[in-house]
C-alpha cells in the first residue's frame, strides 16, 4: 500500500538503525511528543534497534490521557443525567473518573453512545428534540476543526439542545512547559506529524530558539520515526537547533489555513489543566462568547467539580518523560487495562498500555 509498505520496510529500518548508530558520539534524550509514535517505537521494538546511549521518552502526546480527572468527573454527571444523551468517541470510555468510568454509566442504563465523529452528535440532537446532547470535545489541534465544525453547524440550523463538553489542550505550551522544568532531560523533540499537519512548523521556531533544542515533525511508521530520529541527532551532534520537516508528505510549513481560522472562530485560546501534570497557561481551547451557550459547563452549571488525583499513579512523571511505565510500583498489578489507576493504561494511544501490551515481559 503506498505511503504505508515502503514506511515498514524492514530493510530501510535496519539501515536507519545503523546509520543513527554510526552518528551518535554522545548521550542524547528525545522525546517522542505523540501517543501514536510511542505505541509505533514499542510495538515494533524501535528503541531496542538503537545505540544504548540514545533515549527515547514519551511525552503527553495522548489527549485522552492529560484530560484532567474533574473533566472526567463532570462528563460521568452529565452522563448520569436522564434527560442527557452523552456523545464520546469510545477511547474515553473506560478513562477512569473518581467515581467509574462512562462505560460503567452506560451500563447502569445512562444514555451514553459512542459516535466516531463530532457531527454524528448534531445529528443526533436534531433527530431527539426532547433530549440534551453534549459531545464531549477531547484532543489536541488534530481534532480542535472538526469539534468546531459540529458547533458551528448546531448554531447555523439553530440546533439548540446540543453542546460540547470542550477538553482541548495545545502541543507547544506543553512543550514549553516540559522544557521549563527543573527536571526536564528532553534534549530533543520528534513532533506530532499530525498536529503539524493542521498547525504547521511556525508555533514550534521560538520554543526551539529560546531553549536551543531541534524539532522534527515527524510521521508514524518505523521508517518515518528513524527518519525524524536521524535528522534529529544529526542537528544535536552538530550544534544546530532548528525546526525541520520529516513528514513533508502531509505536513507543509503553514499548515491547513482553513482548518486554522475555523478553529479561532469558535474557540479561544484559555489555560488548561492537564492529568498528571496541573495547569499550564495558555495550553487549553475554550468556546468563545460568541459560542458560549454551546459550552456544556456553564449550560449545566457543573464548573465547580473538583476531584483529587491517585498517589499511586506515576501518570504524570510518565507524560513529562520523567519515568517510564515499567518504573510504575504498581504497573501491570493492580494498575491493568482492566483495572486502570491512570488513563495512559487505558487510553488507546497511552504509553502504559503500550508497554502492557507489548513489554509486559520486562
């Protein structure tokens, strides 16, 4: 299949490997920044191809995994409700709250459907006049057009029982606030090809000027992570701290314009809370006033739920590439997929589960 056969090819991989082998002369750390990328390096054994003295960590790259424990409190009360249809794509289901998950409200008989896509919950809503529905908006900049697409639409046929529960966080403020940290060992960063897809290169130049670390948006496949690996550590061992475009079949330096004004026109950049990690400035979307009434918080008046983290989950560290989850006292034991204390266990793209899935030997 093009674009995906010649990304596997398990020659070019061992060529890579090799080639990134013969230009490591020193200790280097980098940071894969998306979920799909760390599930790529564990699952294809990625990391184990590599010169001891390269690291890889992986960062908080999983928008259902930083989705804050209160978020999630809030959308099982909403669920809860009988006059409430809640809309979730079906990798929230199992993330647990305080208190269950929505899968556990689902069966007890709340109204819970898994939808695979935004507009599906403004279908719905038009086809149940006499219900609410709320969709709950989680993601990075990837998903931020569709969401906003689906309000949009709820406001222009003036669908008024629909609103979203808007959970979305930003990639470079996260970045930065990795970078900042006095316990940061990231070096280098391998960014979200998709993400970039949509936002281009340009957010990414001050943060790799001001804390002198090179950044290469970068594909999913083994090929294409070896690839923005290579550039990566070729920028490292020759001083340069530039912003460089692995993934240039997708992504181009100022991304998708449309998708861009769509995403201001609905939303408004706000802090954000992250799981695992507390609140960083300016790294969250929220709906503009011209969209408020749209925003299921205030319409339900659910704003002041709070909730306190698990002190046995190290999901935090994990999302900072502080540990890794095999450092997890309690990973594989009494945190599982079946049984998660964190949503990386859970989440589709968490690195827990990668490691649960694929390293569970070590």
């Amino acid at each position: 299949m093009k674009y995906l056969d010649e990304y596997r090819d398990a020659e070019a991989v061992r060529k890579l490997a090799k080639e990134i082998g013969q230009i490591t002369t020193r200790p280097w750390t980098i940071m894969e920044i998306c979920g799909g990328q760390t599930h790529a390096i564990v699952k294809f054994g990625i990391d184990q191809l590599l010169p001891k003295n390269l690291t890889l960590v992986h960062g908080p790259g999983c928008p259902v995994c930083v989705t804050p424990l209160e978020m999630i409190d809030k959308a099982l009360a909403l669920a809860a409700r009988p006059n409430v249809i809640f809309c979730s794509f079906g990798d929230m289901l199992r993330v647990p709250g305080s208190q269950g998950d929505l899968f556990s409200v689902k069966a007890n008989g709340g109204q819970v459907k898994v939808v695979y896509s935004p507009l599906d919950a403004v279908k719905i809503a038009e086809k149940n006049p006499d219900k609410e529905i709320v969709f709950f908006a989680v993601g990075f900049e990837t998903t931020a057009p569709a969401n906003a697409m689906a309000v949009y639409e709820a406001k222009l046929r003036n669908i008024r029982n629909f609103s979203v529960l808007v959970s979305h966080v930003l990639v470079p403020p996260a970045m930065e606030a990795i970078l900042s940290s006095p316990d940061n060992r990231v070096q280098g960063f391998l960014a979200a090809g998709h993400v970039c897809t949509v936002m281009g290169l340009t957010e990414y130049l001050p943060i790799a000027q001001k804390h002198k670390v090179p950044i290469v948006a970068t594909g999913f496949e083994p090929v294409d992570i070896l690839q923005g690996l290579d550039m990566c550590i070729r920028q490292l061992e020759e001083g340069r701290t530039q912003v460089e475009n692995q993934y240039a079949r997708s992504v181009r330096t100022d991304g998708n314009k449309a998708a861009q004004q769509l995403i201001q026109k609905i939303f408004q950049i706000s802090a954000r809370k992250w799981r695992g990690i507390g609140e960083i400035p300016q790294s969250g979307l929220e709906l503009t006033q011209e969209y408020v009434d749209y925003d299921a918080e205030k319409k339900f008046k659910i704003t002041d739920i709070s909730a306190q983290e698990s002190t046995e989950c190290i999901a935090g560290q994990v999302l900072r590439g502080i540990k890794k989850p095999g450092e997890c006292p309690v990973f594989g034991t009494k945190c599982t997929p079946e049984t998660p204390l964190g949503a990386p266990m859970v989440s589709s793209e968490g690195a827990c589960a990668a490691y649960y899935r694929y390293r569970r030997y070590n």
